[in-house]
C-alpha cells in the first residue's frame, strides 16, 4: 500500500478547476476540485518555511484524517493489502510521532496473528467489508452510525430526528466544501456530506493547504485557510471523537476497534493542540 504519509506532502492546487482532490486508495474520491471565485488561493511563491514548528505537526494531522478516511468507505484490496503488509500500521505509528504521541500507542495489538494466519488480499478485504457493513451500513440495524446528524441524533436521542432533505449538518458542510472550492461528486459518491469519510477527507484536505502555505511562507493564504478550518471543525468536535470510542466498544472484527481506539487518542491530542 503507498504510504499514506506521501499523500498529502504534495496536494493538488485548489485553484485548479476539474481536478480531482487526491483520494483515499479505498475508492474514488467524493469531493472534486472546481474553480470557485470565493475559494482560498495559493501563492505561487518559492519555499520560505520549511522549517516551521507548525509544519509537521499540520502534516500529520493531514495525514492521520486522510489514513482514517480511508477505512470509511467500502474497504478496498488494496487497502486490505496495507493491512496484511503492516504499512497502514507503520504509517499510523509515524503519524502518531509527528504529532508528539508515543507511536506504540498506534501499535495493532493482532499484527502478529495476522500474519502467522497470511491472509491474501481480497480474504482480508472480504473481513474488512464484513466488519464495515455490521458497524455502518447493516439493512436493519447498524452498529454505529456513520454520519454526523444521525450519529448526533441516536447519541443525543433527538426528538425530532433528522431527514436526508432536512439535515443540517450535511447542508453546512457541504456550504464549507463549495466555499474551499470543492464540491460532492455524485458520479463517485451518493454518500451525504455529513458523511465522516467526507468530513475526514476535508479535514486532511484543509491541514495539507494549510501546511503548503507555511511551507511556502503564503501568510495570507495560512489565514484564509484557517479560517476555512475554524469554520468547519465544529463538525469534527461535535462527534467524531465519540464515533471512534463506540467503534472501539463495537468489538466487531480486530481492526475496527484498533482505528477506535487509536482514533481516540490521537482526537484528544488534536483536541488540546488546538483549543
């Protein structure tokens, strides 16, 4: 599996219309680029910062919402392959570095058996995929709900549940999507855009502008994205760790509960860094 950490060292420009925003190796993309008049641009300036303190940390952050992402759509050979090679466990260790968290805290306490038991790829995909659909997408009755409104709804056990054409949250986040100049795809998704691969893939969107614009010393652009970022983290806070906490509870397969609880780790530390 490439590495995750390469994947957004060199992200594509927002300012380039009909692009497409590099994606996780799980499937297509759901957000493309398009040119939008009101979206952040990029300087074309040369490097001046590489060796900002913030650099590596945005980097990581980039990279570990781009590598989650990735197991929140329907679970690919190719991601299963990262998963039997021990890849997505290296580059999830390497990410916790980046971010000042002890890597063995990233550790998959099964790696071991995995690889005693040597699984081909498309075993483990078919295990991935049967873990994913009894968590987030079972007909009758899932285990946790994969997208923000309906997460929050059972959570808070809303009185007036949301509805796909009354659904807040997917309406203010795609609102954040269209304004950085993206939009939902829906040749390559049908999938909400409170959807948390969704929000995951915008989030590592947002921390890699932001890393390019250090790393090329653009303050205004660091400013303007930024900005982008505040308004779309509350999706993040409001949620997502909680949605990692009951994937750890699930106990449904090894690697779901392993991104569970690495997940919520690595959410308080964004958390604190951020406050």
């Amino acid at each position: 599996m490439p590495a995750a950490r390469a994947a957004t060292r060199t992200p594509a420009n927002p300012s380039s219309g009909g692009k497409a925003l590099p994606s996780p190796s799980s499937g297509p993309p759901a957000l493309s680029l398009r040119t939008s008049k009101g979206a952040p641009s990029m300087s074309n300036a040369a490097t001046g910062n590489p060796m900002h303190p913030d650099l590596l940390r945005f980097q990581g952050y980039a990279d570990f919402f781009r590598l989650a992402s990735m197991f929140f759509l329907s679970p690919s050979e190719e991601l299963a392959q990262g998963v039997i090679d021990g890849s997505v466990f290296d580059d999830m260790r390497a990410i916790f570095e980046d971010a000042g968290l002890d890597p063995s805290c990233a550790a998959f306490a099964h790696e071991s058996a995995l690889r005693r038991e040597n699984p081909t790829a498309s075993e483990m995909r078919t295990e991935l995929r049967r873990d994913y659909t009894a968590l987030f997408t079972h007909p009758e009755r899932p285990l946790v709900a994969i997208c923000e409104m309906r997460f929050r709804d059972g959570r808070d056990r809303a009185e007036t549940p949301s509805t796909p054409f009354l659904n807040e949250a997917a309406l203010h986040a795609e609102s954040c999507y269209r304004a950085a100049g993206l939009s939902l795809d829906g040749s390559r998704s049908r999938e909400p855009g409170d959807h948390l691969a969704i929000e995951l893939e915008f989030m590592a969107y947002l921390n890699a502008r932001l890393a390019e614009a250090l790393e090329r010393n653009d303050l205004d652009a660091h400013r303007r994205w930024e900005e982008a970022l505040s308004e779309f983290e509350p999706h993040l806070t409001s949620w997502v760790p909680d949605f990692f906490s009951a994937c750890e509870r699930s106990g449904c397969g090894t690697v779901y509960p392993w991104l569970g609880r690495i997940g919520a780790v690595f959410m308080e530390r964004y958390l604190k860094d951020r406050a």
